[in-house]
C-alpha cells in the first residue's frame, strides 16, 4: 500500500533522499527549566519594565491550587491586569469570546501567561490572534506555564472548539510563546494520570514526525528519537513516584523534544494518529492524552505495515525506546507500536471507546472526521483501525 494516509507532499526544504533540509525557528526568546523557575523568573520574562499581564488558566488550578494566586502576587499591581480561569477543556469558543472582551477592555495589556495544559495555552494564542484582528499589530507577548506535557507550548497553531462541537484553529508564526517556564513545582499540582497521558501525547508528536513529509532531520527527527527514549525511560519512574521533581523536569524538557523543533516550514497536519485524536476529542469530550494512548500503539503499526518508507522513519526509534534492533526495518517499526501499546499498559492507561461512552454507531462518524472521506480505501483501513479501539 502506498503512503495513503500523508496529506501533503514532501516540500523542497527538507527531504531524504538526498538528505537536505531548512529548519526555520519559531521566535522562542527564552526556555528556564528546574523548579522554582517560575518565581525565580518570571518578572525578567516580561517585555518591559512597564508590562501589563493578563493571565488565563482553567478553574481547577484556580480554585483548588495556590498556583495562579502565587503568579497574581508575584505580578503585583503594578503588571498583573487580571485573570480568566474558566477555561474548560478542548477551549470552547464561548470562553475563548469572553476572554478576549476581558482583554479588549484594557488598552496596557501587552501580555498573556497562559498556565494549565493544552486548553489554557492555545486559548491564549487565540486570544491573542484575535486581539490581533481586531487591533492590527498587536499580537501579544506570551508566557507559557504548562502543567501538563502536551507540549502546546511548542507550537504556532491554537486550536479550539466552535459552536457545532468540532475542534478549528488559527495559526500564525506570532502566536508561538516568546517564553516558556517548565516549573516542576507547578507540576506537582497536575493529577498523576492527566501528566502520563498527556506524556503519551508528546510521543504521539515524537513518533508522527519521524513519518512527517516535511519534518526537518536536525533538530526535528533527533530530539524526536531523544524525545520518545526519555519518555520510555521515565514515565515508570514518574508512575513509581510522582514527586521526584528531577523525573517531572527530565519529562518536561522530553515534552518540549517532541515538538519544540517542528520549525515555521512544517506543513500539514502531524498525522493519522493526530487526525483521529481530533476527531476523539472534543466531539466526545475524550481527553488529547487518552485519545494518544488509545490510538497512537495502532497507528504506527498500521504505518509500517503500509509503507516501507515509513516503516524505516519508525523502525529508527527502535534503539532509543529499548526495542532489540534486526535488519528488518518492517518487523522494527511493528515492534515500535507493540512497545507503545505495552508502555500504555504499565502506566495503567490502557482504555477502550465503548469505556469513554462512545458508541459503535459512531464509527463512521469518527473515521469521516478523520479522513474527510466517506469510503474508499483509506476510509475502510481507518475504520478497521477504529474497530480496534473497543
């Protein structure tokens, strides 16, 4: 089978045969890692002696941590302009509208610190593009202070869930977080379950690039691989204790491995695992981590099982995550994916959709938002791998 499920074609700036390439950075001004990084570092991160911030989390770090009061005190009145904590999960649009009002109604506001996981962090990227519309030129300086290891914080894109249930975005090179605080303290606050699969999330991004069309060798693919074999090696440790902040910052910094790299030329969408976890998610209200650890392991066989090019991209991993290396590049890659499945395993993460509330009838529904189509060949492969999932 061809390499059915790729939906662009390779670009000019990076391929692999000849290896050749252009990696173009985003604007990252600035990445502090350890704990305390946040207190020990965050007023230096604002754009000028006179910033105004303007943060958005979601209700439980507000309400059930001392978290966003203890960013709020060290902000002071003199730079903190106000908060908005109901960010729900997937981002709903509806937040996302009285968010940006809140932001509109305050001319200082030149910065958004968005703390929490993927919601928080993308919303405040669509925050900002749309103050941008709105006000031309203005896009906002951001501050990333992720909780979980979804890795939003890496990327351009904002995605976020209209009115009929389904998950859009927006995408600009601005909206890519000028700073980003990986604050194990912070971490500590985060449910043991939510960080493993938000864990499985970032090597759901670790693995698609190593198969992306566009995706850079160096850095993208390398930190890929470092990526995938610090997740392997620390999620057990994390499993085993959750308050080791050395285990949470090595996790942290993986998380960042995944996807920090992906440059402004990646084009397209990261993959069928991806694309399913979309249509998974807000449509059924199935957390990004879970739909990873539900599809991510069937995926990546499915790949190497359809393309040899992709099979050899996966099959690299192998080394990295503790997979016994043969000269067959297809029984590696398969390997690969029988590795994640069993990784799911031990970190107790393993689920089914009929256990998340999904229902058979859904099937097509899933694999139509998934593929944007309604048969064919790619459509009926999908589907059989959406059967899988109960």
């Amino acid at each position: 089978m061809s390499n059915i499920f790729d939906r662009v074609t390779a670009s000019v700036e990076s391929s692999q045969h000849p290896l050749s390439g252009l990696w173009k950075p985003t604007h990252l001004q600035r990445l502090h890692y350890g704990p305390d990084s946040v207190k020990n570092n965050l007023l230096e991160c604002l754009p000028s002696a006179t910033s105004k911030a303007f943060i958005v989390t979601g209700s439980s770090l507000a309400t059930k941590t001392s978290l966003i009061k203890s960013v709020e005190e060290l902000l002071g009145s003199k730079h903190h302009a106000g908060t908005f904590s109901k960010i729900g999960q997937h981002a709903p649009i509806k937040q996302l509208d009285e968010a940006t009002e809140k932001v509109l109604q305050d001319d200082n506001i030149d910065t958004i610190i968005s703390i929490g996981g993927g919601s928080p962090i993308d919303s405040a990227k669509a925050i900002s593009y749309r103050l941008n519309e709105r006000q031309k030129g203005k896009f906002l300086h951001h501050i990333a202070i992720p909780t979980t290891l979804s890795a939003a914080e890496c990327t351009l894109g904002a995605g976020y869930t209209g009115e009929d249930g389904k998950k859009t975005g927006v995408a600009h090179p601005a909206l890519a977080p000028q700073v980003i605080l990986y604050d194990s303290k912070f971490a500590l606050e985060t449910p043991a379950w939510l960080w493993l699969s938000t864990a499985m999330r970032a090597m759901d991004h670790a693995m698609e690039l190593m198969y992306h069309p566009t995706a850079t060798e160096m850095p993208c693919r390398w930190m890929a691989m470092f990526a995938a074999g610090e997740l392997f090696r620390n999620l057990p440790k994390y499993k085993e204790d959750p308050k080791d902040e050395d285990v949470i910052t090595r996790l942290q910094l993986a998380a960042f491995a995944s996807l920090g790299f992906l440059a402004l030329n990646v084009k397209g969408a990261l993959g069928l695992s991806h694309q399913l976890g979309y249509a998974l998610g807000s449509p059924y209200q199935i957390p990004h981590g879970i739909t990873s650890c539900l599809t991510l392991g069937h995926v990546v066989k499915l790949k190497a099982e359809s393309s040899a090019d992709d099979a050899a991209q996966i099959a690299r991993m192998a080394p990295f995550i503790g997979v016994q290396v043969s000269e067959d590049s297809k029984k590696d890659a398969v390997a690969v994916g029988d590795a994640i499945l069993e990784l799911v395993k031990i970190l107790d993460l393993k689920t089914t959709l009929t256990e998340k509330g999904v229902g058979k009838d859904q099937v097509h529904t899933i694999v139509n938002l998934a593929t944007r189509q309604e048969s064919g060949p790619v459509y009926d492969t999908v589907k059989e791998l959406v059967e899988k999932l109960y």
